[in-house]
C-alpha cells in the first residue's frame, strides 16, 4: 500500500501562483509513476502532469507552459508549481502513484484549487 498526502492549494487570483506537493509514503518502492489529476464539477477527472521515476513530466494541454511538475525520489514527493493561474483551472487536484505492474493506482484525498476572476 502506497499513502499520499496532498499540501498547498486555497483560493488565489487570476494571473497568480500556487505550489501543491505530495508526499507519498508505504510501500513507495512500488511507485513508477507520480503526478496530479484534477476534477472540475460536472466535469470527468483530467491529467494535469505525470513523471514517470526515470523519464520527463508529461503535462496536459491546458497547463503546458504554466504548471511545472516536479519529483525527489529521496523525499517520495511530487510537487506541482503553478503559475498564471487561469479561472479554469479551478478543480479538485488530486495526488496520484501508479505502481510498476498492473495494480491499481493509489490516490491521495484531493485538495482545493480556485482561482478568482
């Protein structure tokens, strides 16, 4: 079992900044991939940035050239740097660890991002 802890997040305005980080504990051995999803209401859960332990992040679309993902294996945390926050990006970020194989990935319990116009 993989437990992940979620910091950071709040409400901040249009054009400012926000750092979430995740700190993973357990079993962290078993982690290939970290990263953050997020969850707008009424709206499916999407992938904001995933690093796999030895590749490059992968953002989405909709972050790419605002969102910074980054990973210390040492700490077993993943941290997401966001700036030039857009109303959009208001979501539910959640924390995410996929393990080698093809076990279930685990998930932290979400924490608020809402950014005002």
């Amino acid at each position: 079992q993989v437990q992940l802890v979620e910091t950071g997040g709040g409400l901040v305005q249009a054009g400012g900044s926000l750092r979430l980080s995740c700190a993973a504990s357990g079993n962290t051995w078993s982690i290939n991939a970290m990263g953050w999803y997020r969850q707008a209401p009424g709206k499916q859960r999407e992938v904001v940035a995933t690093i796999t332990r030895l590749g490059s992040p992968h953002y989405g679309d909709s972050v790419k050239g605002r969102f910074t993902l980054s990973r210390d294996d040492a700490k077993n945390t993943v941290d997401l740097q966001m700036d030039s926050l857009e109303p959009e990006d208001t979501a539910k970020y959640f924390c995410n660890a996929d393990p080698y194989g093809s076990g279930p990935a685990f998930w932290g319990q979400g924490t608020q991002v809402t950014v005002s116009s």
